[in-house]
C-alpha cells in the first residue's frame, strides 16, 4: 500500500515536535537541576608557617563553653523598666505601682550594663527572650502592667527576641489552640513586622495534656521549636550534632521565695549554673521567669533585688569579668546557630602557607534573624583572612590567638 507523501511529511513533523519537546524539557529540567546547586562562600587564609591547619565548626558561637538562654514570659512591664535597662546598660526605673497594685519597678539605679564579649575583645550585652502575648500588648496608661508596642520593638532592636506565648494565654477548656497559635503570629507581623518562629506553651489553669495541643498546632504553623513542660533539657549537650526537628523542651523555672532575707534561694540556683557551667561538654541551658520588678508578681516571677543579683553574680563569673566562657543569648539565637552549624559542609585546601576555606550552605530559612557561625582554627601559626564577598563579612584572631574565626553571613 503506498502511503500520500502528504501524510509521511505529516508524520515527520510530529516525530520532530515530540522531540523538540523533550529536548526542551530535558534542558528546561537540567536548567531547575542547576539553580538548586548549593551556595558557596569561601575566603583565604595567609599563615606564617606551612605546617598544616585544621578547620571545624566551633559547637557554640565565640567558641564559648557555656550557651545560657533566659526567657521572660507574658509581656509584663518590668522587663522594660528593669532587666532591660540592667542589662543592656540605663537608667533602671525606680517604683512603680502597676495597674495590679504591685510595684513593677526597680531601684532606681544607673547600670553600666552586663556582658560576655565575642572572643575578639568586643563586649555584647547580656540578651533575653520575651515570650509574649499579642492581645495583651498595646498604649495605655503609665500604670499599665504589660509592655507597650514601641517597648517590645526597642528591645527586639536590640537583639532580644520575641517568642510566640499565644495570643490571649489561653489555657482554659474550650480554647482554640490553633487560633491562638496564628492570630499572635499575625498580631506581631502586623505590629512589629517580622515573623516569629519558636512558641513558648503558656501555663494556667488547664485541663490534662492541653499542651500537647499546643505544640502540635505550633510546629505545624511555623514553630521550629516549643518549649513547654516536657521535653529536651533544660540542659543540651551540643558538642555532637542535636536532633533540633520538631524539638520540644523544657526549661528551668526561676522565681523568688518568700523568704526576702539574703539570696539564699537565688545561690541555689547559682548553683545549678556551676554545675552546668562544669561540664565536660560545652552545653546550652535554659531558664525562665515571669515578672522581675519590686514585687514576686503573681508569686511566679523575681523580685528586682533578686534578678539583680543573679545575673550579675552570673555575669560576674563567666561573663567579660570572668572567665568570659558564657554565650548570653535567646532561645531563637542559639536554636539557628546550631541549626547552621549541623548543616554546612566545610572544605579547606592548603598550598604552602595558603589555605583556602570553601563553605557549602544549606537554603536557610526566611524566618531565621541569625545567620553566624564560628570555626576553629587548629594551627600553631599566626594568620591573616582574606575575603572579598558582599555575602559575609568575617572577623577572626589570626594575629594573637590565633584560633577563632566567626563569619556573619547578610
């Protein structure tokens, strides 16, 4: 059967597009291929001798021993009339009398403020996290007990963050976990503009097992990470890699006793640090509080004398005065370090007394607000770092210990 000329020409085309089409699919697939390829950084490193050194990721940020995160919950004033101005250096409020007949205030001092430094000489002020209530924040009165918008923001400006604690603290029976979940998440990108990824369960009066509700509807709805009753901690041991997927954890609670003689109750506690701070390990602990002005608020919170003492006897001990061994820093700040730390690939070539350092990235995620990580750098020689990337930007000790090198990606 000879078959019209037409119809071969017709089926030769057809041929020729299927295959077009695949070509194009298999570029346009190889083209996806390539953009996924991981992010690279790199920088040199000019030592003094050619014996060859060695490049690790450093377990904590400035090579520190000991990654202390304190949280205060609920939002309450205090935190801006005290402990903000304490630590981070100012004119610390004297009494103030809260809409709850309770003196939120402190002593009315001037702190120079309390600090651990970076490895390298620079002094950073000690840092907390604010686990707070969305509905609960606004503008009021002068009396008022919780904090205002414009406080919160001058704190988070500062470095401390703000953690997910519900919209309304809802404990109750009947309470939609899962809206009070997203509306704080929404209330804070609305008022603050930045999105929250940890979630603090709030405590109260509850039925059985409420908070598991909450850290399911949390970690389905943006959390990396809740702290509740149960869980991971206080204590972390951080010098392998820490399972951080879906963590839960608990915390430490710290309040005042009765008892307004001395500091007997706050050594106790003092305590524990020692013997956190001891470890053979380096490691990462938590504590919490809620409110830290004249009076135990609640009788859940410090009482300013008491707050006083403990973080300056801690600052004292291992901060810039002491044996500088701490990292000051909130629960968020020290989750995406060793989140970054677990994930980079680094490569490092020596010719001579030439190193090349390359570092493979992972896809970091946008709700993350740090991106650092520190290496330590095993050589007996003196150094010098050479890099020029609008992606970093990279200090180190090359010139007098000659052992650190943090790199702050933008």
């Amino acid at each position: 059967m000879k078959i019209p000329q037409l119809r071969i020409k017709i089926f030769l085309l057809t041929v020729l597009l299927i295959n077009g089409m695949f070509l194009c699919s298999a570029n346009n697939s190889n083209l996806k291929v390539d953009s996924l390829k991981p992010k690279l950084i790199s920088f040199k490193i000019k030592l003094k001798t050619i014996e060859k050194a060695k490049i690790q990721t450093s377990a904590l940020k400035f090579n520190k021993h000991l990654a202390y995160s304190f949280t205060v919950d609920d939002g309450y004033r205090s935190t801006y009339l005290t402990a903000f101005p304490l630590l981070n250096g100012g004119k610390i409020s004297g009494r103030m009398i809260s809409e709850w007949k309770y003196d939120q205030g402190g002593d009315g001092t001037t702190s120079k403020g309390l600090y651990y430094t970076n490895g390298l000489g620079n002094k950073i002020p000690f840092k907390l996290g604010l686990a707070i209530n969305g509905a609960a924040i606004g503008d009021f009165s002068a009396s008022r007990g919780h904090l205002s918008w414009a406080e919160v923001k001058e704190m988070y400006d500062t470095g401390w963050d703000v953690l997910n604690h519900g919209f309304h603290h809802a404990t109750k029976h009947g309470t939609n976990f899962l809206t009070e979940v997203t509306e704080n998440t929404t209330s804070i990108k609305q008022n603050l503009g930045f999105t929250m990824s940890q979630f603090v369960v709030p405590g109260g009066e509850s039925d059985p097992g409420y908070q598991l509700e909450y850290e399911r509807d949390a970690l389905a709805n943006g959390s990396f990470s809740v702290a509740s009753y149960v869980g991971s901690g206080p204590t972390i041991n951080v010098k392998e890699k820490v399972n951080l997927d879906k963590m839960i954890y608990a915390r430490t609670f710290i309040h005042s006793s009765n008892d307004t003689i001395g500091f007997q109750t706050m050594d106790n506690y003092l305590k524990t640090i020692e013997a956190v701070a001891k470890s053979e390990n380096p490691v990462w602990y938590n504590e919490f509080t809620h409110g830290v002005g004249n009076q135990n608020l609640w009788s859940l919170s410090m009482r300013f004398q008491d707050f006083k003492y403990y973080m300056t006897t801690i600052a004292d001990k291992y901060g810039a005065k002491g044996d500088d061994s701490i990292w000051m820093a909130p629960w968020q700040e020290v989750y995406e370090y060793i989140w970054l730390r677990d994930r980079i690939k680094i490569n490092y070539e020596q010719n001579n007394k030439e190193g090349l350092v390359t570092i493979e990235l992972p896809e970091i995620p946008e709700t993350f607000r740090y991106r650092a990580i520190s290496l330590l750098v095993d050589t007996p020689s003196k150094f010098e770092v050479e890099a020029n990337s609008p992606d970093f930007k990279i200090s180190s000790d090359g010139k007098t210990k000659h052992k650190l090198i943090t790199i702050q990606l933008k």
